[in-house]
C-alpha cells in the first residue's frame, strides 16, 4: 500500500510543463508591482498562458524546440529529485535499497520514464501531426473547467485546431510505463505494475491540467 501510494505522489507532481514559443507569449499588459512583476514572469516562463481559442499548429521545428527545452528545463530536474523523495519516504519500490544509492536509483528512474515518455511522445505528434500542449479552456463555471481540463490529458489537437484521442501521448505514456519495467526490482516487473504505472501517469496529466486550468483564480487572476 505504501509503495502504491508513493508511485502516484510521484505522478502527480506532473509532467514537466511545457513552455510555449516565445513568439506565442501574450505580452503582460500594463503597469504592476513587483511582487505581481515576479509572478507574471514565472507564469510565462513555466506555464502556458493562452486559452484555446489562441492555438496555432506548431511547424516541426518548433515542435523539436519545444521537445528540447523540455529536457533543459530546470524544473524538470526538480521534480525528479522531489519525486525520488517521496518514493524513498514511502519506500517505493520496496527492492530498491534506501541511502543516497537508493535515492540516486529513484531519481534515475524519474529521469529515464519522463525522457522515454516525452520521446515518445515527441515522435508520435511529428508523424500524426497531434498537438497535446495544454490550451485553458477560456470557459465559465468550474465543472465545465474541470471536465475540459481532465478530458485534455487523452486528447490531442490537430493543425485544424480540432481535438480527438492522442494517439500519440497514449502511445508514449503507455511505452515509458512498460519500458521501464526492464530496470524496475523483480518485484516490480509484471504487466499489472506497468498497467498501473501508465494508469497514475494518465491520472497525473489530469490533475496537472486541472492545475494549470486554475492557476489564474490561484493567482487572482481571470481565467
């Protein structure tokens, strides 16, 4: 039970989110204070600003852009390094030894499922053309937030700006959960434990959506 419930504290720390081009970032509208200056600039520099009705289809190389400043993000790397503390804390998976040794598996485990995911991912939007960066909503009324928002973590937008299954996000989920089997302790190998891996990451996508959705009311901002 303990071991469950670090995988899915793990997860749903969220993916590493995903920075817009900078052609695409609104510009901040007028004058503020310094405190509101600070948190506008890690808003835009860490998370998504546009709502849906803003979507543009990103060229290949914008997309590849994207795909590497993932990897540079130092965010990335924090969240790793939460990620292994609170697997170690929950002594998840239970094979694995505690000591700097065991926190260095865990933090390496992060690293390698987020990389074969984002990878994964990467490659299946460039040959089916899918989009699944996340777009707020721009709606009225917390449930229909809410559903668009957890809804967004299975779908993907096409150039036509329409949404439907994320082949490629499913597909890239689905293949760091099982891949990542292969370095797993042997009692952590199983296809139950890559099934349930796959089903917290996909819950994990959904309820960082939903943050994303509502940081602007966080903020004190509209949405």
């Amino acid at each position: 039970m303990r071991g469950v419930f670090g995988i899915g504290l793990l997860l749903w720390i969220g993916p590493a989110p995903v920075r817009l081009p900078a052609q695409s970032q609104a510009p901040p509208a007028g004058p503020a204070s310094p405190a509101s200056g600070i948190v506008n600039r890690i808003e835009s520099h860490w998370f998504t600003s546009q709502t849906q009705d803003q979507f543009r289809p990103l060229a290949r190389q914008e997309r590849t852009k994207v795909f590497v400043k993932d990897f540079i993000n130092p965010y990335f790397y924090v969240v790793a390094g939460a990620a292994a503390g609170i697997n170690q804390w929950f002594d998840f998976p239970e094979g694995w030894p505690q000591g700097a040794g065991g926190y260095g598996r865990r933090v390496g485990d992060y690293l390698a499922r987020r990389s074969i995911q984002q990878t994964l991912v990467w490659g299946g939007e460039i040959a089916l053309h899918e989009d699944n960066r996340y777009f707020r909503s721009g709606r009225s009324g917390v449930w229909a937030r809410l559903k668009y928002a957890a809804a967004s973590s299975v779908l993907a937008r096409h150039d036509s700006g329409k949404r439907s299954i994320s082949l490629s996000q499913l597909g890239g989920t689905a293949g760091a959960a099982f891949l990542s089997r292969a370095w797993q302790p042997p009692g952590n190998r199983s296809a139950g434990d890559g099934a349930a891996s796959f089903g917290f990451a996909l819950a994990g996508s959904a309820g960082w959506n939903v943050f994303l959705e509502f940081l602007p009311d966080l903020l004190g901002k509209k949405p």
